[in-house]
C-alpha cells in the first residue's frame, strides 16, 4: 500500500471512530436516562393529577436497597414527597442527626 493509501485508509479509521463515539455516547446518555424516567413517573404522574385536580393516590416507591420515597397529598392541591435515607457507616448517622437538629433553627433564621 502507498503512503498516500496508508494515510486515507488512517482518516476514514479515525471518521469511523468519531462516528462510532458519538453514537456510543448518543445510546449511553438514553440508557442512562432510564432510570430517571422510570423513578421519576411516579412523581410526574401526581404532577399532572394535581394540575387536572384529582385526587393524588399516595404510593411508596422503593429505589435502594435500604431506601424508599412516599408521595402523598395532604391536601388536593399539593403534594409532598418523603424520602427515606439510610447511613451505613456511624459517623454519617451522627452528622445526618446533626444537621437534622440544627434546620428548624436555620428556618427560623431565613
């Protein structure tokens, strides 16, 4: 093969793999997206429940191991969402009730 071949069969390698990147990352970001979407239903569907103003059906959604979130609605034009969270190591526990006790009085101060 001629230098001159070398050198356009090397371009059209490297346009294939700038192609095959941007496709790559194209089908990552969609596959990622997933479980955003999927979480996040449950959530977009009160949204639109409250926006139509039915009732909202309270639901549990479990998302981690030890970790699950609530959606309820006190009232017919709101809802709340409860997330629970769960520290595995002593330390994070003793922090998380650290902050935990320290916001009422953060919101007082606002």
């Amino acid at each position: 093969m001629s230098e001159e071949e070398q050198k356009a069969v090397r371009e059209q390698n490297e346009l294939t793999r700038i192609e095959r990147q941007e496709l790559c990352d194209k089908i990552t970001t969609r596959i990622s997206k997933i479980k955003r979407d999927f979480l996040g239903a449950p959530i977009r569907k009160a949204i639109k429940e409250i926006a139509e103003g039915k009732e909202v059906t309270a639901c549990e959604i479990p998302y981690r191991p030890f970790e699950k979130y609530w959606i309820v609605s006190p009232k017919a034009d709101q809802m709340t969402i409860i997330f629970s969270v769960h520290f595995e190591l002593e330390a994070d526990q003793a922090l998380a009730r650290v902050m935990l006790l320290e916001f009422p009085g953060a919101m007082r101060k606002v």
